[in-house]
C-alpha cells in the first residue's frame, strides 16, 4: 500500500500542477480529506470547469459536503466509483481514496476522458 500510496501522491502532483494549481500533496489521506485537491485533480484530467464548493473546510460537514460534490464530478465525467461515497473520501479511507485515484487513472488511460494516453 506504501508503494501505491506515493505513486498516486507523485500523479495527484503532476495532475495539479498540469491544471496550474498550486497545491502540493504529501500525506494523501490527509490532503484529500476537503474533497478540494480530488475536485481540482478531476477538473484537470477531465477539462471541466469545478463546480461550485466549500474552499475552506473547518468542518466535517464542509468535508463531506465537498465529497458529495465529487462523487457527482464522477458521475458526470462518466467515470464508475462503485462502493464508495463522500464519508469515505471524507474520513480519509486510504482504500477508498486509492480507488478514486484508480478509477481517474483507468478512465484517463481508456480515453474515457481528456488525457494523453489512449
């Protein structure tokens, strides 16, 4: 898990930096708890403008609230999250986290969304 841990950090990174955001991720439970960098990580991978959310998250809720928002970003960039919902992202479930990055990745490299690799 280490060993896909910090290769999801390294392509969340390059990710953001490709979308011009500033963010540096390094602990990535920590840093994708707010649903903020997942949010600028799809608008990057997929060419779509971020909706509406929470910039500053003080609270779960605000947290969970954002998470929401990405599980809809999914769904409309057609890319399938099966099993896993905003309190998951929200509560940094590494498992869960790792599956979100999988499932951007997989979509990114099938051409079901904007990407260099098809």
């Amino acid at each position: 898990e280490d060993v896909q841990k910090r290769s999801f950090t390294k392509w969340v990174n390059v990710q953001l930096k490709k979308g011009d955001h500033d963010e540096e991720v390094t602990d990535l439970a920590e840093d994708l708890k707010t649903g903020i960098v997942l949010l600028k990580v799809l608008a990057s991978t997929t060419g779509q403008n971020l909706p509406p959310y929470n910039k500053v998250c003080k609270s779960e809720i605000q947290r969970v609230s954002n998470q929401s928002i990405v599980i809809d970003f999914f769904q409309s960039a057609k890319i399938k999250l099966i099993g896993i919902g905003p309190q998951d992202l929200a509560d940094g479930n590494m498992r869960a986290m790792l599956a979100a990055m999988w499932a951007i990745i997989y979509a990114q490299q099938i051409g079901a969304i904007k990407g260099e690799a098809r």
